[in-house]
C-alpha cells in the first residue's frame, strides 16, 4: 500500500511521470533556448516542514534574550535588515537565523538535556558560523560563570543562585568542560575551516591548534589539566582520515568538551575505521553538521544518531536516542505502525536535538529575516548533428567492443566524448607547464567542438565579457564530472577566449591546498571576467565561491545531490548579486541517462523525507497510484458537484484514503 499522505503531496506539487518527460522535442540548431528548471528537487518541497523545529519570530525573541545578544549597526554586506551580536565572539556579525541556531545548540548542552545536537540545513545558510558562533559562546559562559558573574542563559542568575537544581554543564561536569575543543572536518574544507576558526576568534583567549600541521603532538601534551590551563582555550582542528590514521598512536586518550563535526553523513558505514574511532572519542557534547540530512536513506540518519549518541547513557538519552529510532522503523517493518504515525513518531523522536530549514521563515511583521539572492535556473537543452550523432555512436560501438568488460573506461571516456566530440585515441603529452594532461589530438588548429562546448562559445563567453553585473565582473564556475573534462575545457578556454579577456582558472587534485586556496583567491579577486573550472567531487562541498554569479553544470552528474552542492557554491550566504544556474542537457548523450536516475532518486527521496521505511514499491507503482487518485478525485469532485443546489462544488478537498499500489 502507497501512503495517501505521499499521494496528495505529490499530486500538490503537479506530479507527473516524468519518465516519459524526455525533452526531445527540442529546438533545431546547436542549442535550444534557455528555460527556468522544473525538475532539480521540486518533489524535497512537498515535506518542507518536516522534522523542523518552527521557528518564529517569538523563537528569535527568546534567543536574543538568552544569548544576551544585541542588535548590531547595519554594515555593507549584511545579508539582512537585522544583525546581531553575541557575547564572548567581538568578531562575530549573526543574523536571525543564526542567533536561533546558537541558542538552540547552547541549549542543549548547558541545559539538563543530553548534550547533543544535528544542525541540518540547506548549503549556504552559515552552518559553519553558528556552529562556532555556539562553540565560543560556551566556552564565554563557563569563563563567566568561573567568576560568579550573572547569566542570560540563566536568567539574569548566578549559578549559587540555582540552588540545588544546577546543570551538569555548571555543577558536577564544570571541569570536564573546561578542555579544549575539536572541530573535525572532511580533509578538503581544512582551509575553510582554519579562515573561519581564525577570524572568528579574533580578540577571545581561544586559538586554533592544527593537528594535520603539528603531527608530532600528542594526548600527553594536547589535554586539559588545572597546571596547564592554557590547554583549555584551545580548537583542535584536524580531518577525519588524519584523525583516523593516527588515532591508534597519538590521539586515542585525547579529552575534548565540545566537538563539532561537520558533513557528518560522510560518516554512515559502521564497518569503517573512521565510524569505530568517531564511537569511541572522548567528546562530552557532540553536534554534527550536514546540509544534506536524510538524502540517502533514514537507516543512514539512524546510524548517524547512533555515533552522536555513542558517550551518551541510555537512561540520559530518554525517548530521544538512535533506540527509538529503530523501533519505529521496525514497527514500520512489521505493519505495527502506520505511515502517518511513523512520520510523527520520528518527528518528535528528533525534535529536542535536530534542527533544520530554519532560514526560511519570516519576521513578525512579515519581512524575510534573511536576504538570500534569489537564483536564476536554465535548463539548456542541446543537440548534436545527425554527423555528431552517427559519429559518436560508431565511436563508443567500437569503444565497448575494444574495452569489453571495462565498463569504466568506457563510461568514462563516453563522457569525454560527448563533450569535447574529438574523440581522441587515448594518446596523452606533456602541457604547456609540463602536466601530463593534454591529448595530442586537442589542436587548435584541427578542432571539431560538441554542442556543449559551442554553447560556451556562443552563449554563456558573450554573457561574461558583457556589461558587468552590479558593477563587478562577470565569474562563473563550471563543473565536470570527470578531471580530464576539466582540462579539456581549461584548455579550450586557455586557448581560445583568453585574448577576449576571460581569465580561466583550474582547480584539480595535483594542487596541494595551500595553492588550492591561492587559486580560489585568485578568481575570487581578479578585476576581470573569470572562470574557475572543477569537479564536484574535489570542490561541490564546502567551498564558497560568491564571487561568482553564474554556474554551470556542463553535464549531468550520477548523482543529483551533487549538482546541488555544486550549485550551493555560489547560491549562499554573501552572494550580493543574482546567481545564475545554467544545466545543460546533451539529448544522446549519457545526459539522457542521469537525467532518469535524478527523477527516479527524486521519488524516492520524496519517499524517504515521509519516513516511509521498509515499503516496498517501483516507481511505475507510484506513477499508476497518482494516475489512480487524480481519477478518484475527479470523480468525487463530479458527484459533489451534481450534489450541491446550483452546481458549484461542495468546499474542501475530497476524502483521502489508502491508495493501493498498481501491480505493474
């Protein structure tokens, strides 16, 4: 049985079967006009709500008085008409959103509740600087309550004055949290991480410890103790596989009082080293960041809860830990539980220690509480000749017979096919810098461009040496899936655009992250129009690229969650222009093929948000299911219809029921 609350949210949002939806009637010639997109996430829409704790106006309100916080004179390059301040970070500018996030993340730790939090969002939103936002507030308050002073978060009181009902956090934990912090972080948001931590903590007693830079240190010389306080003020910084790899040896006995851990869903498999040594951390208050909860399965969110959980006594935990997660998952499993209940269950579950989607929400008077620039979608629809078509279907043919069984390589150099329509032989020669990454065959002066390639020529070159958005110079970045299309097109633009006045820069895996950085600075600052070329692999997550307004998906990844983290590069917090999202879609080419795993995976998520777990339906059985329920609809509608005096409908939505699912 399909769920009718899955059914009618579907329906709310004009489902269709998309599968049929293959756009080939595109426009004749090397492109097709540029359409706003219907299809990158809209199904995620239909459960905006979910697992969300609502925050209001009434919500900032009580933040601020908790925090002690205050409002701040407006500067330029706020990202809204309200920005606070937060005692103990003199540096620190917060919006609205971000003073809730604090206070929800104080919270939980110097409240009696367990000390653990899920800060879940969507990309750009400034997890990064609420989370250390509540990391250096807490260490403020235990300073200040060391010195018996009085508290917001205490209600204007003193901790003698909570007589015998005192927090942990003040009372029987007090020393335990005054050991140094850890902030552990994929190996390639170090950078960013280490520019944030510095700056932030700019005029505080807390200073930034590299444990990827300083491999020599120990446990012995890293943990607090009353003869060396200085150890306390201390943020330990350092990337899961260095964590991992040096566990063992050195950092196994280290005492931390609050972790954070971003892009923690990175960490879901149970059998990696990386999940066993994150169990067995001697953190007391653990709060995980990620801007994609939920987009595999809720089994994955359950494992999650599980390490974040780990230190964490089960009579502390309540009705709140991993344990009751997985019992109504297997109430689901066994028809125990329906899907409605489930999806309530697992909401109050998660309420009191997962926060997201809280940037959306409007002011008491109605205005957006946060200025986010509203973004731009086309959906570029591109076709090849019938000489390119027939060409690259011979080519690939003989590529699978010659590559028999090495289903890799020919994907991948399908893909370098379909972009560049050179169709090298695979001989590969020394660049210019003498890099080993250029095809002898790229020849300026016998090159044959695919559409894709044309397109940049054609459409988006002109739109970047054109008239300068908002005074600035016009940057985009361009995402490959695979390192030898970002070469390709690299050299393509190197070779033939550099001389109009576009600067390309590339951003690849050879790059050590010191020059990593350089480039990222150089595109960001150059005083002329710019293109940083990548991967999403090495730069979709993390990176913040708003000096750029436009980006480019120049073909389809795999996986759709991909697309979106790239295009979070420059669609987030400090992007004071319109940024502009330019998917292209070559028709034949393996564009056709990601184009149906995004939908199918769309269905599924929509699926996974509702907390339908162990149900057991196709996609073809969700399509006859919605086609089954718009005619129930109809049909009700019709009989209300010839029911009610004059004719006119009987107001309010037809009944819902139980949609059983098509047999296929």
């Amino acid at each position: 049985m399909i769920p009718s609350l899955l059914i009618d949210s579907l329906l709310r949002t004009g489902f269709k079967d998309l599968s049929i939806a293959r756009h080939r009637e595109a426009e004749a010639g090397p492109s097709a006009e540029g359409a706003e997109i219907t299809n990158q996430g809209d199904l995620l829409e239909i459960a905006s709500s979910n697992l969300n704790n609502d925050f209001e106006h009434e919500c900032l309100n009580l933040a601020v008085r908790r925090l002690g916080a205050s409002p701040l004179p407006g500067a330029e390059g706020d990202m809204g008409p309200h920005v606070f301040g937060v005692p103990g970070i003199p540096k620190g500018r917060f919006l609205p959103h971000q003073v809730w996030g604090i206070w929800f993340l104080v919270e939980r730790v110097v409240g009696n509740s367990p000390p653990v939090a899920l800060l879940a969002d969507d990309m750009g939103l400034g997890k990064t600087f609420t989370a250390l936002g509540a990391l250096l507030h807490m260490k403020w308050i235990s300073s200040e309550a060391a010195l018996g002073r009085r508290l917001a978060c205490l209600e204007d009181r003193t901790v003698s004055e909570l007589g015998d009902d005192v927090p942990p956090f003040f009372g029987s934990e007090r020393e335990v949290f005054n050991r140094p912090a850890v902030v552990m972080v994929p190996a390639n948001l170090m950078g960013q991480w280490e520019t944030a931590i510095n700056g932030l903590s700019e005029g505080t007693p807390y200073a930034l410890i590299n444990l990827n830079a300083n491999i020599s240190l120990t446990s012995a010389n890293l943990n607090y103790e009353p003869e060396f306080p200085e150890r306390g003020h201390a943020i330990h910084l350092v990337s899961y596989p260095t964590y991992r790899t040096r566990y063992a040896k050195n950092l196994a006995g280290c005492r931390w009082s609050i972790g954070l851990f971003d892009e923690s869903h990175s960490v879901r498999s149970p059998g990696t080293l990386t999940y066993r040594t994150l169990v067995n951390a001697d953190v007391r208050a653990k709060i995980q960041l990620t801007g994609t909860p939920m987009y595999n399965d809720v089994f994955s969110w359950v494992v999650q809860a599980e390490w974040l959980f780990a230190k964490i006594e089960h009579d502390e935990r309540g009705e709140h830990g991993p344990e009751k997660l997985r019992e109504v998952l297997a109430g689901v499993k066994t028809g125990t539980i329906g899907m409605e209940e489930a999806y309530g269950l697992l909401r109050t579950i998660a309420h009191p220690w997962m926060i997201r989607r809280w940037a959306e929400t409007k002011g008491a008077n109605g205005e957006p509480l946060v200025a986010l620039a509203k973004h731009v979608f086309h959906d570029v629809r591109l076709r090849y000749t019938k000489m390119e078509g027939d060409r690259l279907q011979g080519y690939i043919k003989e590529l699978k017979e010659k590559k028999h069984g090495h289903v890799a390589t020919v994907i991948h150099e399908w893909r370098l096919a379909c972009l560049s329509m050179d169709l090298p032989g695979g001989d590969i020669v020394a660049g210019p810098g003498g890099e080993s990454h250029y095809r002898q065959s790229w020849d300026p002066e016998n090159f044959h461009a695919g559409p894709a390639i044309r397109w940049l020529a054609d459409e988006l070159v002109p739109i970047l040496l054109g008239e300068p958005a908002n005074g600035s110079p016009n940057k985009v970045v361009i995402f490959l899936p695979l390192p030898g299309q970002v070469w390709f097109v690299y050299w393509y633009l190197q070779t033939f655009h550099t001389q109009a006045g576009l600067r390309p820069f590339i951003f690849h895996a050879d790059l050590t992250r010191e020059k990593r950085n350089e480039e990222i600075n150089n595109f960001s600052t150059v005083d002329s129009p710019a293109a940083l070329i990548l991967t999403p692999t090495l730069g979709g997550t993390g990176l913040n690229l708003v000096a750029a307004n436009h980006v480019v998906i120049m073909q389809k990844c795999w996986v759709l969650n991909e697309q979106r983290q790239a295009i979070g590069r420059i669609d987030r917090l400090g992007q004071m222009r319109t940024p502009t999202v330019w998917i292209l879609h070559c028709e034949g080419s393996v564009d056709d093929r990601a184009e149906e795993l995004h939908k199918s995976r769309a269905v599924y998520e929509a699926r996974i948000i509702h907390g339908l777990i162990g149900e057991s339906f196709s996609y073809k059985d969700l399509v006859s299911a919605c086609a089954a329920r718009r005619r129930q609809m109809d049909t009700a509608a019709v009989a209300r219809e010839e029911k009610t005096p004059g004719g006119s409908p009987t107001p309010g939505p037809a009944p819902r029921e139980e949609t059983p699912a098509s047999d296929g």
